[in-house]
C-alpha cells in the first residue's frame, strides 16, 4: 500500500536536530480498513458511519469484507506490491521519516470574490479622482475578436475544489496514536479529509 485516508488536525512545530523549527501539519491517518481488492486498485475506508444513516447497499458492501462497522468514508487507491486482503487494517506505519507524500484535499470556500482576491490584481490608482480602485479594467478587444477570450480571469467563486499538494516530506510518524507529521501545509480546513500517497514522481499523477 501507498497511501492512506486521514484528516486535518492542525498545524504545530518541531524541532530538527540543529534547533531550527520546522513547521508541520498534523493529519490522523489511519487505520484504515480494506473494504475491497479489483485489479489495480484497493478500496479503502476511515471514520465510522451510523448503522440508521447507512444505505442498505453499502451495508452489504462492507459485509462483504467481514467488517462489523461501515467507514464513513471510502477511497480507492492504486494497488502496489502485495495485494491486501478485505478486512485487513492499513495504518500509518507504510510511511517513515524522510518519505515525499502528495496531499489531497478540498480547499477553504472563499465564497463569490473579485480579481483583487481571486486572482492578484493590483487593481486601479487610488488617488487622482480614479473610482475603479479594485475593477479588472479591459477584458477583451472591441471590434476584433468582438468576444472575451476564453479563460479569461474574472471575478467568480473561490475555493472549495479538489488540490493535491505536491512534494511534502514526512517529518515524523506516530505509530501508536496514527498521527502523520508532514512539513508545510496541506489544502484544507481543520478535521477536512485529506488523501495522502506516497510521490513517485514530479507529476500528481506518479
């Protein structure tokens, strides 16, 4: 296995050991249990869902694997070296110090903003009689092409969508409590789900 379910516990610091401070993210990974085996890809499941607020298809899903409780959450990763067996527990004991993980998560909703905010504007003069002080100016030619190009940064809804964060490396691994300590932050409110994978590449695909 490669990679795990978690969430977002917060941000601390460490200490290396020159004393310099390193920032980290703290995320509960884990233990997470197989839920199903296909070809290339392994089902996995975090949390506990209430018995009255489970579908009945889910429910015989999950018995398929022998589990008493369902997981809240279920994710399929790619498979990688031997297959696990349904049922068996995924903890965070696959990572050790010094890995390269990629976070996945759902960034914070910022709600509808302008380009200032969204996108970096420096916006208009703010003296000299000027009224367009946070306005994007001129979106497109007139005449020619008589349209707005497409792809064209405008003021729209911010946040809340899907973000891996590339190039983590994990500081620390706490076995016992299923705590993952990786350096920098990672996209997400506190208690948000987080997908963390072991990298094998630049890409966010490898």
């Amino acid at each position: 296995m490669n990679g795990l379910i978690g969430r977002k516990l917060g941000m601390t610091r460490l200490f290396n050991e020159d004393g310099a401070t390193v920032p980290v993210t703290v995320i509960a990974a884990g233990a997470c249990p197989v839920v199903q085996v296909t070809g290339s890809h392994v089902q996995l499941g975090f949390g506990v869902r209430k018995p009255k607020r489970t579908p009945k298809a889910l429910l015989g899903h999950v018995r398929k694997a022998g589990l008493e409780t369902t997981p809240h959450v279920l994710r399929s990763f790619p498979l990688a070296g031997e297959p696990p067996k349904p049922g068996e527990v995924v903890t965070v004991g696959i990572f050790k110090s010094g890995d390269l993980v990629k976070v996945t998560g759902v960034t914070k909703g910022r709600g509808f903003q302008g380009v200032v905010h969204r996108h970096h504007f420096g916006g208009g003069p703010e003296t000299h009689g000027n009224t367009r002080h946070r306005k994007p100016g001129s979106i497109a030619p007139g005449t020619d092409p008589s349209r707005i190009i497409k792809g064209k940064r405008m003021p729209g809804h911010m946040g809340a969508r899907r973000f891996t964060e590339l190039g983590l490396r994990v500081v620390r691994v706490d076995v016992e409590r299923n705590l993952l300590f990786v350096r920098g932050a990672v996209p997400g409110p506190m208690n948000g789900l987080l997908s963390v994978r072991k990298q094998g590449g630049p890409s966010r695909h490898d």
